[in-house]
C-alpha cells in the first residue's frame, strides 16, 4: 500500500546514511560536538509541584535531573546559591 512506500524508501535512505558512516563519511543531519552545544530548548519536565514556590519547581526538578544524568549539561554554578536554585533559563 501507499504506507510501504514511504517504509521502503525510509529504509533505502537510512541504508545509504549507514554506507556513508562505515565508509568514514558524515551521514544526513550530523551534529558535531560544537554545533550540538547551541541547541537550545526548553528543559522538559513533568510533575506536580507545590502551590507555594511552584515559580521554582521546575528549576529544581531540572537540577536534580542534571545531576543524575551523566550525558546531561552541569549545573551551572552562578544559578545555584547554598544548595537552592536562584535563578534557571531554558538556554541554561
């Protein structure tokens, strides 16, 4: 049907971008080290916070996120004060 199509031709591109990679070439949409560090988003998180200071739950679940996470960013330390969260961007 139309839906194999789009499979088939899914799988004859990814089978090209793997060719590229075993031959020492970069494959479709590649992300170096450098370029990888000026993406920016909004940090995702879930959860029910409190109805006092939920302005900063999000940025207290985010640091503890990163620090549980090895491939995670730090936690930049101008944003931390004796353990508590002073202030978070969604660039940070």
């Amino acid at each position: 049907g139309q839906a194999d199509k789009a499979i088939v031709q899914y799988r004859r591109m990814l089978r090209q971008e793997i060719e590229k990679v075993s031959l020492g070439e970069k494959p479709f949409m590649f992300l170096d080290a450098a370029h990888a560090k000026s993406i920016q988003g909004p940090a995702t998180m879930d959860g029910i916070g409190p109805t006092r200071g939920w302005e900063a739950f999000w940025m207290e679940v985010d640091v503890t996120r990163r620090r549980g996470a090895p491939w995670a960013a730090p936690v930049p330390q101008e944003i931390e004060i004796d353990g508590k969260v002073r202030r978070l961007r969604a660039v940070e």
